[in-house]
C-alpha cells in the first residue's frame, strides 16, 4: 500500500490480519484497500465536519459490493476513479491524485539527506578556507 515500514505500523497490520478469513488473498487485498485506504477519507470526514450536513452518496452495502464484483485488474489498477472522471470531467485527470505516501516518504527522506551531506560537506570546504579570508567585512 506504499507505506514506510514502521515496526508498530506492522505489527498491527499482522494482527489485522490474522483476524481475517483465511484462503482468499484477493478478498484481504479488497479489505485492506477498503479499510485502509478509504476509510481514513470518509472516517475522518464524517467526525470533523459534525456541526455540518453530511452526505455519503457511496457509503452503501450494494455499491460496494458491485465495486468488489469488478475484475481484480481493474480495481487493483484503480481504474474506476479514472473512469468516473472520465466521464464526468476528463480536465480533472490533468491533476495527480492518490499518489501513494510511500513516494512522498522517499522523497522527503531522500531531500533531507541531500540537505545533510550538502551542510557537511559545505562545512568540509569552509573547514579547509582560512577563518580571516571567511569573515572579513573590509574586503
């Protein structure tokens, strides 16, 4: 699901786990991605907005179920959000959505490290220049 590794974040996903039916890695696949993913958007949601009207259109047993009827490549694609759009407003798909936090974590990982040798090997470099030719304001 393109999450980081976090033993905690592990540990609780093992014991999610072992509370599903076992034999069917397409249905777990089809839970995690429901309960994961989507219930973090609709949950969240729901308690924030409490002095507000809500309306969950897809929030249905029977809408669910046709999702889950699909075939396993075109969920597992997520092809259904870009199909809707499609239809409903193609101009959206110009726009990156859902990407998944495992890449956003890389990045920013990868950026602070990049910051981290840049200021060492800065300081290697202003190390090696004599302290008078550094800070002399009359030069």
């Amino acid at each position: 699901m393109g999450l980081p590794a976090i033993d905690k974040v592990v540990r609780e996903g093992e014991k999610w786990l072992s509370g599903l039916p076992k034999g069917n890695i397409m249905q777990v696949l089809d839970y995690a991605y429901l309960e994961q993913r989507l219930g973090c958007w609709g949950g969240v949601g729901s308690y924030a907005d409490v002095p507000l009207k809500s309306v969950h259109p897809f929030s249905q047993r029977r809408i669910f179920e046709l999702m889950m009827a699909l075939p396993a490549d075109f969920r597992f694609g997520q092809a259904l959000s870009e199909k809707i759009i499609a239809l409903k407003w193609p101009e959206l798909l110009d726009f990156p959505f859902n990407e998944p936090i495992g890449q956003k974590m890389k990045i920013w990982r990868n950026w602070i490290e990049l910051k981290r040798k840049g200021r060492f090997l800065l300081s290697q470099i202003l190390s090696r220049i004599p302290f008078f030719l550094r800070f002399n304001p009359g030069r």
